[in-house]
C-alpha cells in the first residue's frame, strides 16, 4: 500500500530534519512499510560510496543503513561540496560533474529539476513511503524559488509536511508561527504538525507551549522529543560539538586534526564509542605530546588544510613527534614528499606543495576521481571500507606502515562487528524513546489520506 511521501521541514538550520528523518522512516518501515530516504540537493563534505556506485552525503547513507536498504545515488541526487573560494564541487547522481561558481549553480536549477524528479520517481515506484529531508529553513524568501529540497519537492509530489523545531536555540514560538505563516499556501495546507525536539528536563513544563501552537497557531502538535545525545550520523560540524563521550579513567588518548575542511568525520564514531578511548578534536596550534595518537582526517580541499597546519605550527609538531600519527585519505595524502596539482583540481594554476615528507613517494592530483566501495586487507585485517579521491601514489596506492606512522586511503577503517552492534542498540533505543514522544497515529492518518 503506497502512502503519500512526507517532507520534513526544519523552522532553522540544525533543527534535527536528519534526525527525525530517520525516526519517522524506521517507525514506518516497523509498522511493516517499504521505505527509503530522500534529499533532493545536500551541502555537505561528508560523503560516502553507495552500495551501487556513486557518493551521496553521509545524512541520506545513514538514514540508509537505519533502514537496511540498499544505497544508490537516487537517496541524493545532486551534492554540493566545498570548493576554491566562491565555488563548489558538483556531484550530480553520484558522479562529480564539474566545479562551480555558485552563482552559476542558482542560475541553472531549472536544468537539474528534471534530474531530482526522476530520482524521486524512481524510489517512489520502488518503496511504499519516502521520507524526503528539507534542507535549512524552507522560507528564505529570497531562496524560495532556488529551493530544491524544500519548497520544490513538497509542491511537484504534493508531499505532506511535518515541521520540526529546535526549542534548545530559542525563539521556538516565533520559528513555528514564522515559518508556517511564510509557507505558500498550497503548502500550508499539507502542513500536518509541529514536532519540537531538543527539550531538556520536564517535558510537562511545555505542555501550555503546546496549547498555545494548537490552540492560537492552530498548528496540531506531533510530539515534544527530549534531548538525547545521538553519536551516531554525524553530517556537519555542528555533529562535533553535540556528541558526548563516556570514557574510562586510564583511556587511551587520541587527537584528531580538525582543519577547515575536514570531512567524513564519520569515521571517528567507533572511537568515540569505545569507553577505552577519549577522543579530541584539535583545530588549534596545542602541543601533542599528552596525546597517545594523532588523525589526521580526511580533507575536502587538501592543499588548502595542508597549508592551514603549516599557518598554525602544527605541521612543525606533527614533523617533530616520534609517537604514533595515523593519515586518513586527505590526512594520508598530507604525509607524502610532495602533493603535485598540475591538472588544477584544487587550485587556480598548476601547483607543487610540499608535504610532511613521512613518506618517501608524491601524490599527484588526477582528473578522474576514484569513488569505490568493496573488501580491503589493509593494516592486518579485513575490512569493508570507501575510498572517494583525485590523488593517487605510485608506490603506495591503498596504504603504508612503517614505524610510528601509518595511512591509508580507505575509510571506515574503525568499524567492526563490535562497533556494529552498538550502533543497531543505539539507534532502536533512540527510535524507542522518541516513538514514545510522537503521536505516531496522527502522522499515519495524514499520510493515509
């Protein structure tokens, strides 16, 4: 039985639309649905390789992996990524088209409405619900019309709409009446409630807050979700400052180089995990020496982060440590004798920079991108991993070990049975305690209309 596909709208950036994203679709999918994620357009570094080719944002693979469906790139069709100066890398369908001005992206929407189209189509055939991530705030007025995420996917498929507020940023009342009242009203019509989530202690204290949004805003009031620390699906940089860790006294220490840039920061969420470990996030020039070990991270621009740690001294620090340093993708490519930009994939002109010289072969930057999923046997073991880059070593393609240091290209490098299994208790006693929040009944009956 199909049921209409729901949009999830968010009254501010960093409302919590991923999150209750993959709430609502896992409750769906548990009351014996077919469903799958949706985001038209993402803006993210954090990528990951789907299961059939092509890369998406870590929000839609995520949701994904909740869901236990298959990847492709239909989930997110269109990517953005961060680029020189006022442009961005393009990612159409799973496959980078080109770099952008940005300007240039707005003024070409209309050519890439027909692409998210069909990706909508194509997973609405094919699963019962979509669950459709907004993107935002869905009136910036001055946006409304570029809005591909938002007000474009809600008006062609004539999804139904659930608004989410962060009650935590205050301003909650304003965001709702606000938001809601600026809607067109096509779209007000389809608005089924409010859900507002981040609510620290009583939840009863907001029980008049909910009269006032029913009563006065006549905007019924789908549930109000506590704060719960979620370390799991971490999509921007707002994901690094939310997680909370539970570590043991005598932990073992790590540091994480934060550049400018850093992506796929996913790949710590094992480590923070791990009660044996405290992990830190280190974007300033401290000394490393109390530090057990030091990532480096992956980079979405990695001349520009390389030039970054020689602006703030950790470069020098890192040259000077004997103890253990571990590169990942852009942190691995960061290690070499030299990184060679003659093609300009992230520079104006043709470029050499030198590396940290850790290990004696260069990188060269290469047009084509290698984006590929599959079994790697690396560092001793098995592991399923991605790699997603333009540079490339002759000598050591996949990986290197030798004394402190040690790299490799692929990521998911942490991730085990272990690993996996904390995730899966985590995220059903996450989906728990919000179902628990949420008149789910309500949601259904709208959806069933």
């Amino acid at each position: 039985m199909k049921l209409q596909p729901i949009s999830i709208f968010g009254t501010s950036s960093d409302s919590g639309k991923s999150t209750l994203s993959f709430v609502i679709a896992k409750i769906i999918q548990d009351m014996g649905y077919s469903v799958a994620p949706f985001k038209a357009q993402n803006v993210s570094n954090n990528a990951v390789v789907c299961d059939y080719g092509g890369e998406i944002a870590i929000a839609q693979h995520f949701q994904a992996s909740v869901l236990g469906v298959k990847t492709s790139y239909h989930m997110n069709p269109i990517l953005l990524k961060s680029g020189r100066k006022n442009s961005a890398s393009l990612i159409i369908e799973g496959k980078v088209i080109d770099t952008t001005d940005v300007r240039e992206y707005y003024k070409n929407l209309d050519k890439l409405k027909p692409i998210v189209s069909k990706s909508f189509k194509y997973l609405y055939e094919k699963y019962d619900s979509l669950v459709c991530e907004g993107a935002g705030s869905p009136v910036e007025l001055n946006l409304m019309d570029k809005d591909l995420s938002n007000i474009y996917i809600a008006t062609e498929f004539k999804t139904k709409i659930i608004l989410v507020a962060d009650i935590e940023k205050g301003g909650v009342f304003a965001s709702i009446w606000g938001v809601y009242n600026l809607l067109p009203e096509e779209l007000r019509d389809r608005v089924i409630g409010v859900v507002i989530n981040k609510f620290r202690g009583d939840l009863t204290l907001f029980d008049k807050g909910i009269d006032i949004i029913e009563n006065e805003f006549n905007i019924p009031v789908l549930g109000v979700l506590p704060y719960s620390p979620f370390n799991l699906g971490f999509e921007d940089s707002q994901s690094l400052k939310n997680y909370q860790q539970k570590y043991n006294k005598d932990a073992f220490k790590i540091g994480v180089i934060a550049y400018p840039t850093m992506s796929n920061y996913n790949d710590f969420e094992p480590l923070i995990a791990d009660k044996d470990i405290y992990l830190e996030f280190i974007s300033s020039n401290i000394s490393l020496e109390s530090f057990d070990k030091i990532i480096l991270s992956g980079s979405k621009l990695v001349i520009q982060d390389l030039e970054w740690l020689k602006e703030t001294g950790l470069f020098d620090r890192l040259k000077s440590r004997n103890k253990e340093i571990l590169g990942i993708c852009g942190g691995y490519q960061m290690m070499f004798n030299k990184i060679i930009d003659n093609d300009c994939i992230e520079t104006d002109t043709p470029k050499v920079v030198e590396g940290l010289a850790f290990i004696n072969d260069d990188i060269i930057f290469k047009k084509d991108k290698i984006v590929k999923r599959g079994e790697y046997n690396i560092f001793g073991k098995t592991l399923n991993g991605f790699e997603i880059h333009h540079g490339v070593s002759e000598k050591y393609p996949l990986f290197y070990q030798k004394d402190n240091i040690s790299g490799t290209f692929v990521h998911g490098l942490f991730e085990d049975s272990e690993f996996l299994k904390y995730k899966e208790n985590t995220i059903n006693e996450f989906v728990k305690i919000m179902k628990d929040r949420l008149n789910i009944n309500k949601i259904m009956e709208a959806i069933n209309e």
